[in-house]
C-alpha cells in the first residue's frame, strides 16, 4: 500500500473508531449521514454550487456526492449508498473507488431507491440518528442531528488525522501559487478583478474550488473585513494590497492572508509599510509561542498587548501600548480574532467547545468575535492572523469616547486610504512543536528563495 493509501485508510479507520465509540456513548444504533441536495435559488431553477454535508465529506473528501447516504452501525463496515442518476445534462459523479475495502459502496440512479433501502436498513435497528440537512430527514428515520452525537464529532473534528495533514498541505501550496502569482500582479499595477483571475489562474481553481470567497482588496477596501467585490479598475495612486484567498484539496482548506504596501512616496505610505512588516514579525513571535496547554484566548490577548506596542511605535497614540490596551484603544484598530480552527470548513466546528458533551466556553465580552476559545492541543490546526485596520465606523466610535484623546488623530486619517492589514498563517500542532503550513509552502514554492 503506498503512503498516502495508508494514512487514508488510518483516517478512515479513525473515522469509524470515532462514530462507533460516539453512537455506542449516546445509544444510537445506526446513524444515517445524508450528503443533502442542492436547492434552487427563489423563483429560479438555478442553484449555488453544491456543497456536502461535512459529515460525509470528512469520509469521501469530495462534495461530489449529492443525494448519497451513508449508513453507519457499530460493527458492522459502513455502507455507502452512492447516488450516480442516468442524466445527460450533467455529468453524473462516478463512486468513490479507492474507498472500496473500508466502505461497502452501492450505487443507485434514483434518490427513491435509497430512501428506500435506507428504510430497509433502519426497519429493524434500535435507536437511529439521521445526520445531515433536517429540512431533507424524512419521518421515520429517527432522531434528526442529536446534538449529544453531534457535540462529540464535533469536537473531535478538531483533532486532525495524519491523511488531513497532508491534505492541508496540498492546500497550502495551492494557496501559496495563488498568493505568489497575486503578489506580481499587484507589482505590476493589476486591478482587483484581475488580481483575482491571477490567483485563480495559478492556483488551478475556479470560484467553485475556493473554501471561501477571496477578499481581493486594494486601498480602503482592506479595512472591510470581508471586502466581497472586485472592481474591474485600477485605483490610481495605489497604496495597499490585502489578498485573503484560500484553496481546497479533497475538501480540506488553506486559508492564508497576505497585506503589501505599494512603493509610494509619502510619509503614510512609509509609515503603511513599517506596520506590515511589524506585523509580520508579532505574528511570527505569536506563533512561536504556541505550546500545547496555552489557552487560544491568552494567545489572543496577546496579541492585542503586541498591536498596543505596534501603535505607539508608529506614533499612532500618545499613550504607551499597555494604556492604549487597558483603555480597549486596540479594539477598534482589531474588531476579530486572532483565529479559528480548521479543516473541512473554513471556520471549523468545535472552537469554542471544551468537551465532548457540548459545553462552550463563550469568549468574553470584549472579544465576542473570538471563534477560538479552546485550549491548545497537540493534532489541532488552526489559523494565526492578527491584523491592524483603519474602519471608519470604529475609529468614529473611538474618537467620541474618552479613550479617543490618545489617539494621534492626523496620522491615523492618513492611513484611512491604505484599509489595513492582515497576515494570517495555518499552524498544526504536532508532538515534536508546531508547523506552519503556510510559511512551509511559501519556502517551498518553486522559485523561492
Ligand atoms: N478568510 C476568512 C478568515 O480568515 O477567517
Ligand atoms: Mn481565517
Ligand atoms: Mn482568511
């Protein structure tokens, strides 16, 4: 068996280990996990690019597998019931044959039919859990997500297995092509439309491909945290470049951030440049301080301490970083969190679960937008991006508190124009220290130095 055919049988093997040990601790016989099935947008026949439910993807590392069904039963081998309909308008999906060996796999050309030996299979088991789109769970297919089952397999999403390792690897340096080919382009005067075309182009993806838009973003649109258009002109003159832009491999995410500053003279311009190299130092220094037992939230704040220091070196406030945090001046320069897990989905599930049995911890009140709260841990994956903004909703709601008299006002609108930063790596956590996926596939990028 090669390699990788081993770590995807040693995932899979996981995978089922997990589900057994879950149904068995909350007595559920048999779980039916549905892939779901597009729906059309309002008045149309038209329908948004299917995504599966990440129940099933998580074992068939594809989303092309709409209307399939797997049947899950504690010791017995899972069983696939793969949808692959006659239609010559669309290209039907062919089953997923290198998981023959792990998974029975059926195949079927109506969605009827598997509905039909789903009700064949849950006849006679005990308690069923149906795992997939409630709006989609028929009648009689038992409890629909229980979120007893659902807590536990969401927790351990968290906990990467060594085949989604290396998935996010090749993520990573999909990304990483994306992101080398954005950054020449920017050089070269491109337009955020074609910045985005470039990124597409090199990292072998279309829009569909993504795990999530790409936030393509030049001057002021870098301080919208999700800027989501990609306007067809050039700014003239241009100050800043922030390219958010993920991939996928078998459906596993990359989601990297990068911010450059244009060669612009000016003093702004000058001052824009420092910060993005500043920030690209505190965010190294914040990576390597993950160890496992460290709270995400500690690391957090952190880094707000870091960007405190960061204004003040600017001369961005008149008060020291420690003041311009105790005052939350630093909250309205960062308004998100340092990170969040992640995998299968961009934001994956679980971050602020601290146990199988679904209890949260909720961040405070000061980082409601915090989405990772748990301790760190040896298997995790997660992002490190901290950022530094100029958002004029905030800096107004700054400037009318108390806080607002330490800010050096005429500098900070000088850098409105330039929208703002955001460097943001994925790490795993592994046994011997942490690896940056992100800063791995740039170093090893073809062509890199
Ligand atoms: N790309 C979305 C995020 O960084 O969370
Ligand atoms: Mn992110
Ligand atoms: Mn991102």
């Amino acid at each position: 068996m090669s390699k990788q055919n081993e770590s995807l049988a040693e995932h899979l093997g996981i995978l089922k280990d997990r589900w057994d040990q879950a149904l068995c601790n909350h007595d559920y016989q048999l779980a039916v996990v549905a892939a779901g099935v597009s729906r059309t947008y309002l008045f149309d026949d038209q329908s948004p690019v299917f995504r599966a439910n990440p129940h099933l993807a998580q074992w068939l590392g594809s989303d092309a597998c709409e209307g399939s069904t797997l049947i899950l039963e504690t010791g017995r081998e899972p069983r696939l019931l793969f949808y692959s309909p006659a239609d010559y308008w669309h290209q039907p999906p062919d089953p997923p044959e290198e998981l023959l060996g792990v998974l029975n796999i059926d195949v079927f050309d109506s969605i009827d039919a598997i509905q039909r030996e789903v009700n064949v299979c849950t006849q006679h088991a005990g308690q069923v859990a149906y795992v997939g789109d409630p709006s989609s769970a028929q009648g009689s297919l038992g409890e629909v997500n229980p979120s007893a089952l659902i807590n536990e397999l969401h927790y351990l999403r968290a906990y990467k297995t060594e085949y989604e390792l290396q998935c996010m690897r090749q993520a990573s340096a999909r990304a990483v092509s994306g992101h080398l080919a954005a950054a020449s382009a920017f050089a070269g005067g491109a337009s955020e439309f074609e910045l985005q075309l470039a990124y597409l182009d090199a990292s072998r993806q279309t829009e569909a491909d993504l795990p999530y838009p790409n936030i393509i973003a030049l001057n002021q649109h870098a301080g919208i945290l999700h800027y989501q258009h990609y306007e067809r002109a050039a700014p003239n003159p241009r100050h800043s470049f922030l390219i958010d832009a993920g991939a996928r491999h078998r459906n596993y995410a990359a989601d990297v951030t990068r911010t450059y500053g244009s060669d612009q003279a000016g003093a702004a311009q000058q001052t824009f440049n420092a910060l993005v190299a500043a920030m690209d130092r505190q965010q190294q220094e914040l990576v390597s301080k993950i160890r496992p037992g460290l709270s995400f939230l500690d690391l957090h704040e952190d880094m707000h301490h870091r960007l405190g220091g960061m204004l003040n070196a600017a001369g961005l406030i008149q008060c020291d970083g420690e003041q311009a945090f105790d005052a939350g001046i630093t909250r309205a320069f960062l308004p998100h969190g340092l990170g969040h897990l992640l995998g299968l989905q961009t934001h994956d599930v679980g971050g602020h679960q601290i146990d199988t049995e679904g209890t949260t911890s909720e961040p405070p009140e000061s980082y409601q937008a915090l989405r990772l709260t748990r301790e760190i841990e040896v298997d995790q994956v997660f992002t490190i991006e901290p950022g530094l903004y100029f958002i004029p909703q905030l800096l107004e709601e700054l400037r009318a508190s108390e806080a607002g008299q330490h800010v050096c006002w005429p500098e900070v609108e000088a850098l409105q124009d330039f929208g703002g930063i955001r460097i943001e790596d994925n790490v795993a956590i592994r046994p011997d220290g942490v690896e940056n996926l992100t800063r791995d596939a740039f170093a090893q990028a073809p062509g890199a130095a």
